[in-house]
C-alpha cells in the first residue's frame, strides 16, 4: 500500500513540474496545425500530446547519463530527421503539391497532404519538446520557453494570416503558467535555492487568476491600428499586393488574391462611395478585378500577364465593336436572333467621393473614358481600369460605358450559339474576309485564358454537367448555372463558419455562404463544361438615394462571374441567392458587428471568473455533493462514508496518508494538531464497523451535527494563536 501510495505521489509530482509546458506545447501544436490542416488539428494535437508526455519521461531516464543520454538523444534527431525526409518525398511523389505550396497554402489552407503533415508532426514536434523539455526541466529559461511560443506566429506571418485571438490568448496564458510555476523549480539551482512547490489552494488560485485574467483582459483590449507612412502613400502597393488571403477591408486597392470566403470582413455600412448614370437598370456590377485561378482556398492572379497595363483609349474592342462585326456577318450567315448595336447603349457614368480615393475606377464592364478627361487610365488584362495616381486623388470620375441590357441578354439567349458553332463560324468568317480577326481573337483569347479545369474536382464537374445536360448553347448552360443555387436551397449568411472550407463542402453539404463562395462555384462549374468564365469582385449597386444616386457601402462589396457569351462578348452573371440584397441599414452609432466582438471577448472574462470562482468553492461542492449523498444511504452506511469522508479530509489537509491509524490513533493526532476530534462519529464508528450494530437515524443525526461542527478544523490544520506562539 505505502510503495503505491509513493508511486501515486511520485507520479503527480513529476505531472505537476510537467503539465504547464506541456499544456503549451499542445497549444502551439494545436494553433500551427490550425493553420495548416484544420480538419487534423485536434486530432494531431491529442497524439502530440502523449508522445509528449512520453519522450518527457524517457528523456527523464537518460538525462542523469550525459554521455550515453547525448549520444542517444542525437540519435533520435537523426532517426526523426531522416523519416520526416523521407515522408516528405514520399508525399511529394503521391501529390502534384511541393511541400512549400503546401506550406503556404497555395492550394488552400486545408489541403490534405497526410505526408506532410505527418513529416512536420515528427520532426517539428519532436524538435518543439526537446526545447521545452531543456528549458523548463534541465535548466529554466524564460527566454527559450519563449522563443518556442513565436513558431506559430511566424507561420501565420508568412502565409499572411491572422492567429485566432481564443488561440494567442492561451498561448499567453500559459506561457506565463510556465514563467510563474517552472521557475519555482529551476532544476539547476541548488535545492536550498529553489522554490517550494506546495500545490495547495493559494497556489492554483493565484496562479489561476494571474495567468487566466490577465490574457482574457489581453484579448479584450482593442490593440491599435495604425498604418505607416509608407502605406498610406505608396502607389506601388496600392496597386500589386502580395497577400495569400485576400484584400480584406482594404477596399481601395487592387490585390493578387481575392477576398476570404469565410470569415472574412462583412463591412459595418460605412458609405464608400456614390455612383450616378443615366442608365436603365436597377443593379449595377462595378468592377474592381478579375482573377485568373483557384487555389482552392482563393482565386489568385497570374501575375506574369495580369498587370501588363496599356493605355486605355475609345479604340478598345469591346461589347459594341463585337455587336457591329456581329451584324455584319448577319448578312452572310443566317442567325436565330438579330444582332444591332443598339442592344448595348452607350451610357454616362460618374464615381464620385471626396474621401474615397482609389487606385481603380469601378466602373461596369465595357466602360470608355472620354477623350478630354484630364486624369490618365490604364487596363489591365482582366479589364480593370487603374486611375493614373488614384490613390492620391478623391474619387471623382465621370466616364461612359456600354450597358447591358435585358434585351441584350435576350438576344444572347435567342442566338443560341455553342462553344463548337462559334468556332466553326468564326472560321467561316474568317476565310471570307480579314476583317473579323478582331471578332475571332476576342474569343480565342477569352476561350484560352478562361477555360483552364485546373483546381475542378469530379465531383463539381459531375454536378456542373448534371445541371446543364438539358442545354446547348453557351447562354442556356450560364443561366442554368446562375439559378442552380437560388432553386436548390441555398442560404446567404456572413457569419457562417463551416466544418470545411472547400467548394465541394459549399456545394454538397452546407450550402450556405457568402457571394465569394457562390461566385467561385459558378466559375469553376462553367469552366468545368467549357464555358470561358472569371471570378470578379467589386460592389453591388442596388441602393439609391434621394437624388437617383447609387450608394455604395463597404457591405456591397460584391463577387459575381462574367462568361463570354459567343456573338456577345463577356455578360455578367451573378449566382448569389438575392438575400444578399436584404440589408438592413442602421445608421445609428450601434455597430452589431462590434458589438459582437466586444461581447465575445467579455464572454471569455466571464468564463475565466466562472473557472476562478468554482476553483475557490470546488472542495465545499465536493463536500456538499457528498453531503446530499447521505440522505440517500442507510444510517449503517452514512456513518462509515462519514468516517472515510474524516480520512479523506485529514489526508488533503496534510498531504499524508492516515487510513492506516486506529481511531485511538486519528483521535490523538486531531486533539494534538486541531484541538477537536467528532467523538460521538468516532464511537458510533467503532460500534457499527467492529461491533455490528446497527445505529438509528437520530443517533447518525446526532454524530452528523458534531462532524458539520469540526468540519473546518478537518480540512486544514490551524493557525497557531499569537497568544500560543508568544516566548514566555
């Protein structure tokens, strides 16, 4: 019993110097492999965390053996070393992924590479514990603990990422755990030097409330933003930013990547901008950039071509140039529907703000900047339009563009051309005359740069032909596709936060989302059947204001998809189920979204002084759980779990083990060190356990009301008095 008791002991000692860098070590496992393969991260968390605790008790045994203990712990290095190597090749040889755009998340942030993983789990955890093990079991360094605690940080940097706050708070958390309660016990100072670890309730209540409070209130302070100056002025990052997760709220500037599709800013409602026409319609689409591929997580541009800006001037083939060249063939060939240029009316436009000063012009597709304009606009490839120093100058940018009109589309739908009968009469076109080049390498190069299935899985392909196996042409198969998601159940919601961020889940399983989510499904379902479509972002126009103008807040901004229509050039689509639409506008000082935020951050404070609070009462709840459990037993059995629960208070109290003593014994020592002892319990005791008798419920009663009253001098022994203390 004693040598179980010992390993008992022996065993919560060795967990008690452990537990707070393992607890850290868990964490920072935990929030890396957050990043990298969510899905695993608590899984791959809970295996770190035993090996853990295992090579923790191997490195135990030979840490005493320097020598052999070096040669053996080089060994591992190596041994770990060598397997994360070859998991990496052998992960590189079963994917088409690098482990470095694995790493960066160039094929979205959840990418499965089981290889990979497993090779960072070997060797990167392996590598993490021998930190935490020498500076916090060999010798106790504040500095190495903390070095351990920045990996995640710089992972989360270089994919351009943000830590979760819940996550950057227990790393704080515990990172202080492990100053306040491993420096106590700095193995390389001499044993007299050394704090006294005594895990008694002051300990963990003081700890408890120094390192859980003070990351809570951590978290809930806003941190600062402030932008430099290099920022705020350069044209250069206004117009290329080299982010892997997308513009975020920066919604002046044109990015590589797109915006998040989950978790992403919603916008709080701030207008950005207005935009007046003489148009028609009652949406308007405002381009800011298209995009070339999907990463899978974001859609990214190709950054060889995407910038190569030329002059924008009236001599741009656009929707009304490609109408003319239309119905010129339409004297030659026989076509379903007419084409004329009055289809597209030439319409005025104007963007204005005086405090909205943006590196590009949103503006609808097909969009021509009057000659006399006194501000110089370049085009890029996607058709995005660059204000000449815009970043620099307020928003205030009148142009005229092409319309697209119901009867446009209409038309569109009537030609009913497909893929094949385009190339084909593009062809014809050609081989009578050179003058519909223009018409032809509009459409060839839409059709080469826009049908790539690059990052198209089978089961989207499956569903995209599925939906569009009744259609023929070009137009029926897009318009198919737009109002897949608005028939089949689909839900807009900003802040949904699905199990699986992949399009597949989007698609087959939680069919909710936001407009990126939907814009990247039509997109890569149109290309999947070989329609030349692209991503773009940019902002909804559907709100006017008491002057005809369009408001444009920052929650408008907006993803939709343009496909290239054979014998109408690129048309807008946008597959967004119309709830988008429905938001309600508070222009009051209440901010929901911060109030959100504020109150899940308070939420966390409240939950730390809930942990607190029950950690201070956790023996009177034990005590009061076992005291309603008497009232459930016979008086025969209430009396000897009443002398056990003595027992059991007596040993907390000392941290010794008494169920060994007679109740001669335990009296003496309670008279001795608490100057009471419950005698009637202890005679009722003797009676029922060594006599068989068997004790009535008042008699029980009368022993239960003596045990309440010595209750508080059970659970700890007293001070002594000053009175006692005094020299004599």
């Amino acid at each position: 019993m004693n040598k179980m008791n010992q390993n008992k002991n022996n065993f919560f000692s060795r967990l008690s110097i452990r537990i707070c860098p393992m607890l850290l070590g868990a964490f920072i496992c935990f929030t890396v492999l957050y990043a990298l393969y969510r899905p695993m991260a608590l899984v791959c968390t809970i295996i770190y965390f035993v090996a853990q605790y295992l090579i923790f008790a191997f490195f135990d045994k030979i840490k005493t053996r320097k020598t052999i203990g070096g040669l053996i712990y080089i060994a591992l290095l190596v041994i770990a070393t060598a397997v994360a190597i070859m998991l990496i090749f052998s992960g590189a040889q079963s994917t088409d992924i690098s482990p470095i755009t694995w790493f960066y998340g160039e094929q979205g942030s959840y990418f499965s590479a089981p290889a990979y993983l497993a090779a960072l789990l070997v060797w990167g955890g392996f590598f993490l514990i021998s930190i935490l093990y020498y500076f916090t079991q060999i010798r106790y360094r504040s500095l190495g603990v903390m070095l351990c605690t920045l990996f995640p940080f710089v992972i989360y940097a270089k994919r351009a990422e943000e830590v979760p706050e819940i996550l950057v708070t227990l790393i704080i958390t515990l990172f202080l755990a492990v100053m306040v309660h491993n420096r106590r016990m700095d193995p390389a100072l001499p044993a007299q030097r050394r704090g006294k670890l005594s895990l008694n309730m002051s300990y963990i209540l003081s700890m408890a409330l120094f390192v859980s409070v003070t990351g809570a209130i951590t978290m809930l302070i806003e941190k600062p933003e402030y932008q430099s100056e290099l920022e705020r002025n350069s044209n250069y990052f206004d117009a290329v930013q080299t982010n892997a997760t997308g513009s975020g709220g920066n919604y002046e500037s044109v990015t590589t990547s797109s915006s998040q599709r989950y978790g992403g800013d919603s916008g709080t409602g701030t207008i950005l901008f207005y935009f007046e026409t003489d148009g028609d319609l009652d949406e308007y689409f405002l381009r800011r950039q298209a995009y070339d591929y999907f990463d899978g997580d974001v859609w990214q541009v190709d950054t060889d071509s995407a910038y190569d800006a030329t002059s924008l001037g009236s001599d741009k083939y656009i929707t009304n140039d490609l109408l003319e060249d239309m119905q010129k063939l339409s004297d030659v060939f026989y076509f379903d529907a007419t084409p004329s240029a009055e289809l597209s009316m030439l319409k005025s436009g104007r963007a204005y703000d005086e405090d909205f000063a943006s590196a590009y012009l949103p503006a609808p597709l097909s969009t021509v900047i009057p000659d006399e304009s006194s501000t110089s606009y370049f085009q890029f490839a996607h058709g995005e339009i660059y204000r000449s120093n815009g970043d620099e100058k307020a928003l205030n940018d009148s142009y005229t563009f092409y319309e697209q009109s119901s009867e446009l589309y209409e038309y569109a739908y009537e030609l009913g051309l497909s893929i094949d009968d385009y190339f084909l009469l593009l062809d014809d076109a050609l081989d009578n005359s050179d003058e519909y080049e223009e018409l032809a390498n509009d459409f060839y190069e839409a059709y080469d740069s826009y049908t790539s299935t690059d990052g198209v899985s089978d089961e989207v392909t499956e569903l995209a032909e599925e939906i569009t196996a009744d259609c023929y042409s070009v137009m029926e198969k897009a318009l198919a596709l737009e109002s897949y998601f608005e028939d089949n159940g689909y839900n807009y919601d900003l802040d949904y936060q699905p199990e699986d961020e992949s399009i597949e889940y989007f698609l087959f399983e939680g069919k909710t989302g936001v407009c990126s989510s939907y814009a990247t499904a039509m997109t890569l379902m149109a290309r999947a059947v070989g329609l030349p479509a692209r991503y773009v972002e940019g902002f909804a126009a559907f709100e006017k204001d008491d002057s005809g103008s369009f408001v444009i807040r920052d929650s408008y901004a907006h993803a939709f998809v343009e496909v290239y229509i054979p014998g109408a050039g690129w048309l807008t689509f946008d597959p967004t189920v119309s709830d988008y639409m429905n938001i309600d506008i508070d222009d009051s000082s209440f901010d929901v979204a911060t109030f959100v935020q504020v109150f899940s951050r308070l939420l966390v404070v409240i939950v730390v002084l809930f942990v607190v609070v029950f950690i201070i009462f956790l023996d009177r709840i034990i005590e009061l759980i076992f005291r309603l459990g008497l009232h459930f037993k016979t008086p025969y059995e209430a009396t000897l779990a009443l002398y056990a629960n003595v027992i059991k208070l007596v040993n907390l109290s000392t941290k010794n083990d008494y169920s060994s003593y007679t109740v001669k014994m335990l009296r003496e020592y309670l008279q001795s060190t608490r100057g009471i002892a419950p005698e009637k319990l202890f005679e009722l005791f003797e009676k029922t356990c060594f006599g068989g008798y068997n004790p009535s419920k008042e008699e029980f009663v009368e022993a239960y009301n003596e045990y309440k009253r010595c209750y508080k001098y059970l659970r700890r022994i007293p001070k002594p008095s000053k009175k006692s203390t005094a020299t004599v």
